[in-house]
C-alpha cells in the first residue's frame, strides 16, 4: 500500500536557516553577525616561525596543445600552465626585502625561467590548504651562463609586519 502524506511525520530541522555557532570546534565568523564587530581568529603562527613557502614556475603552453581543447573555449584560456615545483620552510630574514627574495629564489630554484612565490593563508580548500601569490620572479642566463634573478611583480609582500621593502604607494585622492 502506497504511504500518503499525513502517514509519513514530516519534521523540519530546529537550526534550519540558522547559522551555526561552531566548525571543528571553534566559533564561526558569522555567527551573530548582527552584532557590528570584527571577528578574529587568533593566529596559530608565533612570530619566529619559519615562513611555508611554495614556488610554482609558469611555462607557456604550446600551439599544439591548445588545439586539443574545443574552439569554444581557446579563447577564453590562459596561454600559461602553473607547474608545481617545491615546498618549503622559509625563515623571515630569508625573504625581508626584495634583493633578498630574488637571491634565495636563485639559490633554490637555480635554473632558467618564470616563477611564482606562493604563500598559505587562513582560508581552506578542499585540500584544507589556501595558496596565495606573493610574488612573481624571473630568472635570466646570459651568454656566460650566469644566471640572474629579478622580482617582476610584487603581489602582496608589502603587506607583512617583517616586510623591510617598502610598503604600497598610497594615491591621494581628493574629492
């Protein structure tokens, strides 16, 4: 026989359409969000810590490899593959300013090409991890075989508290 509506109990959840207070233990950010304070997370980092850091290079992805995907989408992509190249621990003095951050660059990667600096952030991903771009370096050989490191973009380095580099120019704009 064939259940009907009022022989089935129907209940709705008690939090449904609420905010929930805690995730994993610790409070939300949202939760009482009618209250018109900034919520903090206290920082798991000490200030001595050494620094994640993650390098990644850029390679140019070739012509025939385009032509792989459908013509609908060539041209809304980028013409750049991100190749993870290593992880590791930096301490601060390591990347304080930029002629620092271009000769530790040179010491680790120590070959020819574009790089990204990556950083990890509070957020969290599926992977439970947030990278964000700090900085992007390129890295030159001349005819002798030198190799030469240069900071062509600077993202968000200027923001950190061990930051010596100088921070972002601010516009003063009047209206």
């Amino acid at each position: 026989m064939v259940k009907k509506i009022g022989d089935i109990n129907f209940k709705i959840r008690s939090d449904k359409g609420k905010k929930r207070p805690k995730y994993k233990g610790k409070p939300t950010r949202y939760f009482n969000s009618n209250i018109k304070k900034k919520f903090k997370y206290k920082s798991q980092r000490e200030p001595g810590d050494p620094i994640k850091i993650w390098y990644r290079e850029l390679i140019p992805i070739s012509k025939e490899s385009m032509m792989l995907f459908s013509k609908k989408t060539r041209p809304f992509m980028k013409r750049i593959a991100h190749h993870p190249s290593i992880r590791i621990d930096l301490d601060q003095s390591r990347i304080c300013n930029k002629e620092v951050v271009e000769d530790t660059t040179l010491e680790i990667m120590g070959y020819p090409g574009t790089f990204q600096m990556l950083g990890f952030g509070h957020n969290k991903n599926k992977f439970h991890v947030s990278p964000f771009k700090l900085c992007q370096l390129e890295i030159t050989e001349n005819e002798n075989g030198e190799c030469k490191c240069r900071m062509t973009k600077n993202f968000r380095l200027w923001r950190y508290s061990w930051w010596e580099g100088g921070g972002r120019k601010k516009q003063n704009i009047n209206f």
